[in-house]
C-alpha cells in the first residue's frame, strides 16, 4: 500500500500563487507515475498534471498549462504542484495520486480545498 498526504491548500486571490505538496510512505518503490487532480463542486474530478519517475516530460490538463508546474523529489518521497497565475475556475479539491506502471491510479490522498477569490 501506498498512503499520500497533500498539504498546502488555502485561499488565495487572483492571480496569485500556491504551492500543494503530497508526501508519500509505503511501497512507494512501486509507484511510477505521480499526479494531481483536482474536483470543482458539482463537477467530476478531472487530471491536472502527472510526472513518471524519470521527471522527464510532465504532462499537463490544458487548462493549466503555463500556470503549473509538476515536480518530484524522490529523497523526500514528495511531489509537487506549484500553481500561478491562479484563476476563480482553479477553485477544486486537490488530490494526489500515484499510479503504477499499469498507468492505473491505484493510490489517492484525501484532497486539500484550493479556493481562489475573484
């Protein structure tokens, strides 16, 4: 099993920044990919941004692009979202999660409410 905890949450105004963080314990050596998600009230939960292991090539929701940036910090077992530019429709619980090489996400956090204010 793998357990994640994200931190980082909060509210912010518009066009600020925020930086989400998700430690992972467990068998995190079977983890390959890393990713968030986020779930708007009233909306399915939808992919922001997933890293692999390697760090190469992140990907990225195009709602997103250009604003957030993904990275991993495999010493710390910790990934990343720094989130600018922030935007009253990045209003979302924030999920981690982690997925392994079956491209499956088998493991998710609890979620950290991100609320940005017009």
């Amino acid at each position: 099993q793998v357990q994640l905890v994200e931190s980082g949450g909060g509210l912010v105004q518009a066009g600020g920044s925020l930086r989400l963080s998700c430690a992972a314990s467990g068998r995190t050596f079977s983890t390959y990919f890393m990713g968030w998600f986020r779930q708007a009230p009233g909306k399915e939960r939808e992919f922001v941004s997933a890293i692999r292991r390697s760090g190469f090539n992140p990907n990225y929701a195009d709602s997103v692009k250009g604003r957030f940036t993904i990275s991993r910090d495999d010493a710390k077992n910790t990934v990343y979202l720094q989130m600018n530019s922030l935007k009253p429709e990045d209003t979302a619980v924030y999920y981690c999660a982690a997925a392994t090489m079956d491209g499956n996400w088998h493991y998710w956090g609890q979620g950290t409410q991100v609320i940005v204010s017009s």
